[in-house]
C-alpha cells in the first residue's frame, strides 16, 4: 500500500518504525511519519466508545479526535487552561475537560449543538465534553472544508482562521494533529507509527 518498506522490520509491527531504516521505493516521493494516538490505559473503554460512537456519527476521524485530546487535555476532565491577557495578566477564559472548552463559548456550544433534553456539565461529566466537543469539530469542518483549518480553527477560533491570523502556536498544534490532510486514511506518502 505504501510505497516504501521498513527494513529490519514487519510494516505489521508501526511501534518499530523509528528504530528501521526507511527504503524510499519512488524516491520522488518523500515519506511523512505520523504517530498514531492510542489512549491510556487510564481511560475508560466506555469513554473510548461514546468517542467513538460520537465521532462516527458526526462524521468526524476517531484518529483526529484522540490526537486534538492529547494536544488538548492528556485525556484528562479535569484538565484547565487559564489564558490570560500577555499585557494586563487579566484572566480572558479558562479552557475545561477533555476537550478543553473555552468558558467565552461554552454556552453557545451547548445551546449550538446540545441537545434540547440534556442538562449539560461540561466541567465535570467528560461524556457531555466530548460530545459537544466533536459536535463543534465537526460544525467546523463543514465551514472550513479541511481538517486542518477546522483544527487550527479549534484552537484560535475560526475568524482568526478566516482572516489569515493564524499564531506560530497554533500552526504547531496543526502540524502535530494533522500534519496532512486525511493522514488516518493512508496516503501514500504517510508512515504510520504507534505512540510510545
């Protein structure tokens, strides 16, 4: 499938790859290594399946969610990010969860993509997290029209995306959840590895 071979090594075997040499077959294609996330034993496989569940069904990569929750929270609900101003040091928002939700937009989240029966707790429940979470990711994808700007539109908001204002830090976090376009689905010039 690939058009490269990890020599000293079974392509079956991706948590090798970094130690194996990589023979390039069409040496006009260069090979891009992404890791491939695995949650923690940590969490929950009911957690892990309401992810999924979720993820299927608003059409949004399991692989992309588990990567944005890395980058995000470490699989942690009680995760906080306070962001604060860089010249008055006042307090802006705090980010909560799993999936880090901003506090400016949380209750437009949940009024957005909520649903209408479901009193939502977003701070301490990490399945109402993760859910509203993947609802936006995918609401931004259908704006966007690429996973890459709906992931940098998750992180600094999608009129930043919009108008070009796009931080270092965010291109960074892009390049780590999807440094190409549908790398989950195996282009040819994608190696993929395991996390260690």
């Amino acid at each position: 499938m690939f058009p490269f071979s990890i020599t000293g090594g079974s392509s079956e075997e991706p948590s090798s790859f970094l130690s194996k040499k990589l023979t390039v077959k069409d040496s006009k294609v260069i090979p891009i290594f992404v890791s491939i996330p695995v949650p923690p034993e940590t969490v929950s496989k009911k957690l892990i399946s309401y992810i999924n569940t979720i993820a299927d069904k608003y059409g949004v990569p399991r692989l992309l969610v588990y990567k944005l929750i890395i980058k995000e929270s470490g699989w942690l609900q009680k995760a906080r990010n306070y962001n604060y101003d860089s010249v008055t040091g006042k307090l802006l928002s705090i980010d909560i969860g799993v999936m880090q939700l901003n506090s400016n937009y949380v209750d437009w989240m949940i009024k957005t993509f909520g649903d209408k029966n479901i009193i939502y707790d977003v701070r301490s429940n990490a399945y109402h997290n993760v859910e509203i979470g993947i609802k936006y990711l995918a609401w931004l994808y259908k704006r966007m029209q690429s996973w890459r700007l709906a992931v940098m539109a998750y992180n600094c908001g999608p009129t930043n995306v919009q108008n070009g204002n796009i931080p270092v830090r965010t291109l960074q976090y892009a390049n780590y959840i999807v440094p190409v376009e549908n790398w989950w689905e195996g282009p040819e010039n994608v190696v993929l590895f395991y996390e260690e």
